[in-house]
C-alpha cells in the first residue's frame, strides 16, 4: 500500500507543492471504520478538499478524484465529484513521459475506454473540447490523441464516440499532425466510426494544412464508398494546387485512385488552370511517379496530348524521356480517336524501339521539317553534333517494311490467326 501511496504522490507533485502533496496523503489515510454510509476513502476526500486553502482547493479535489478514478471504485468516484470546483483541469498523463500532466481526467477515462466514468464527468460539466496541456511538446502518440473525441475515434469504441458527440464535441478540432476525427477514422479505416460522425454532420471535404483531408486519408474502397455517399468532392482541389486525384497517385494510395478512376467521377481537364498548374495534372503525376496502370487508366479519360507547363505535350515529353511503354499507351489512345501522329516526334527519338513505335502508328520518316534545318529524320541524326548511338539512320528505307508488318500483326489478331513459325532448317 506504501508504494501506490507514493506514486500516487509523485503523480501529484505537477499540480501540488512537495510539502502540501504530502499532507493531502496523511489527511486521506484510511481510518478504521466509514462513516455516514460513505466508505472510508470518500471520508478522508472529502475532509482533505473541506480542509484545503480556497487556492488549493481545486488541486486537492482533483488529486482525491483521481484517486478514485484509479481505484475503480465508480461509487467513490460519483460522491468525490461534486466537491470538486474543477474538474477540467489537467491532473493525469496520457502521454509515454512519466508524470507528465497533460491530461483531463476526461483524456484518461475516454483512454482507458471507462465510458461509465466519462459520463459522470460530462454530465458534471467536463469540457468534451479540451485539448492537452502542453501541446507544443507533444509526443507521437499526445499529437494523434489532442481532443477526448479523437481519443475515443482511435480506440475505436462507438459508444464512447457517440458519447462525445452527443455531449457537443466539435467534429472539425483537428489534433497536432492536422487530422479531424473523420481523417482518424479513415487512417484506421473504422467504418463505424467514419459512419457515426458523418451522420452527426463532419464535414468529408474539410481541408487542413493544404493537403489533409478525409479521402486522402482513405484506406479502402469501401471507405472511399462511404465518404461519397455523404457528399465528399473527389474533384476536390486542395490549397497546393494539386487535385485530389494527384495527390493520391502521390501518396502511392493507387488502389483508392484507380477505383475513383474506374467509377467515373473524377473530371481530369485542367486547362483552365493557370499554366504553372498544368504538370500536377494526375495524368503527369502518375507518369512522374512511375505508376503504369493507373496511368494507363487515366489515359482513357484525359486529354491525348495533355499539355504541361511551357506547353510541352506528355507525348512528347515522352518520347524525349524514351519511356516507350508510356508513349505506345498515348499512341493506342490517339488510333482509337483516328487521330494523326505528329511525324517530328522521329527527330526526338533516342532508341530504335522508340523510332520502330513511332513509324507503326503512322509517323512518316520522309518528312522534312522547317523546325530541324529542312532534313529529314535519317539526315538529322547523321550530324555530328547528334549524338544518338542506338537510333536507326536508315529509316526511309526501313520505314515501310516496319510499318508493313506491323499492320500484318494488326489484321491477323483481328481475324484471330495466329503467326505460322518458319520451319528451322537443318544442315545435314
């Protein structure tokens, strides 16, 4: 018994002076017998907060109130309660540095999932809004846990969330890394959570810090679902310039991207935008980022040729880049519109395969740009300063022949034929 009295103490001294922290211990020392119905450890409370100094009254009750909450003893804990002034005051610690007061008695019981002891403290007045003291040394886990509410969303009890919102918890407070409680249920992908605060009215498009919002946060379809049904903007523009959509395909969140793709509510024309804008189009950013289906899903749907800042065209673009899986993408998109391929592209090849793509899907190497000196492909890379080392130079007579048997490869998988293989001659 000795030493939870002395932890008890030490837990004290944030909120009681040494020498006073050790007279509210002999005053709450059990005596040997109740009185008045009460059980000795209500007795002794009650005569400590009665004897304290109106300055100390309020630390003095909250030590004792604590004391019972600790005990567990909920009886205890309902008769200390209405002799104590202040029960918003922080007296307890959530936090992994010991006796840290940081806390709300409230911050502990919705913690600990003691939702019969957090009703109590509502019910007499305990603030469901109040923040951790000292947030501006917060620890990893005192930033996720700020407010009771996100406390309770991260536990993941609904009947303490509900609890919270029913007493007035403001659904929008956000905790020290920027999250609403309806981004905390998303991360943790809680649907019950996510349901029960949407329904009490959190906004699903409240944007913090540019770029935090509840669909960002998304873990799942199933989340994702969810938020729109209640009215969440997967066209959302956040406050950095990027879409929704970009900003997903950056977190590598591409399971929640290629299902906003696939049901067909994202607009993805941004042309309208200011021109420095254009290369966070999502189009861009999942060439950036490397992320060939996704890519190949919005290829679909965005412009052919979307431009990028300085009006430089992703084809292009890609073709300088020598991506060449990306470019046939774009080029397949451009034969299913019967659209025509921009010929120069040949003079910005670096590789055969590249040169050989460009010339099936129709690019003609006999042209001769005004922009390239009035030469022909073939004569341009014949320059000494070009120094292109894998390209054909030869292409005016290759040409044909590539694009010949590529059509072939085209109508035989048309008529479902497949390529008869040349028998291998034997020496004998």
């Amino acid at each position: 018994m000795k030493s939870h009295w002395s932890e008890m103490v030490l837990r004290a001294k944030e909120f009681l002076p040494r020498w006073r922290a050790k007279e509210v211990e002999q005053l709450i020392t059990e005596p040997d017998v109740a009185e008045n119905g009460l059980s000795s450890q209500v007795v002794n409370c009650i005569r400590a907060i009665e004897r304290s100094v109106e300055s100390e009254r309020d630390s003095v009750g909250m030590y004792c109130l604590r004391k019972a909450y600790l005990s567990g003893c909920l009886e205890d804990f309902i008769r200390i309660i209405p002799h104590c002034s202040d029960i918003n005051m922080s007296c307890g610690t959530v936090s992994d540095r010991k006796h840290r007061m940081n806390s709300t008695l409230l911050h502990e019981c919705v913690k600990d999932g003691a939702i019969h002891f957090a009703k109590v403290l509502i019910k007499c007045g305990a603030d469901p809004n109040i923040t951790l003291k000292l947030r501006f040394e917060s620890t990893v886990y005192e930033a996720t846990h700020t407010t009771p509410l996100h406390s309770a969303v991260l536990g993941g009890d609904i009947n303490l969330v509900q609890m919270l919102i029913d007493a007035g918890a403001n659904l929008h407070a956000v905790d020290d890394n920027g999250n609403t409680a309806l981004c905390a249920a998303a991360l943790n992908d809680n649907m019950d959570v996510a349901t029960a605060l949407l329904k009490a009215g959190a906004n699903p498009n409240q944007v913090h810090d540019a770029v935090i919002c509840p669909l960002l946060s998304a873990q799942s379809t199933a989340m994702t679902d969810l938020l729109l049904h209640h009215g969440a903007d997967p066209n959302l523009m956040l406050e950095n310039g990027y879409p929704l959509l970009s900003a997903l395909i950056l977190k590598r969140k591409n399971n929640i991207a290629r299902y906003l793709i696939k049901i067909h509510v994202c607009s993805y024309q941004l042309r309208e935008m200011e021109e420095e804008l254009l290369d966070r189009h999502p189009l861009w950013i999942a060439y950036y980022c490397g992320e060939f289906e996704v890519f190949k899903d919005l290829a679909h749907f965005a412009n052919i040729n979307q431009h990028g800042c300085y009006d430089l065209g992703l084809l292009e673009f890609s073709v300088r880049e020598d991506t060449c899986d990306y470019a046939r993408v774009l080029l397949e998109h451009m034969m299913r519109g019967h659209l025509r391929i921009d010929s120069e592209l040949l003079y910005l090849a670096k590789s055969r395969r590249m040169q050989e793509m460009l010339i099936q899907f129709g690019a003609d190497p006999t042209i001769k740009s005004a922009d390239y000196y009035g030469k022909t492909p073939d004569e341009y890379m014949q320059q000494s300063h070009i120094d292109r080392k894998f390209v054909w130079r030869d292409l005016v007579e290759r040409g044909p022949r590539i694009f010949a048997e590529h059509q072939r490869k085209l109508l035989m998988e048309s008529l479902d034929i497949k390529d008869e293989q040349q028998p291998v001659k034997r020496k004998m």
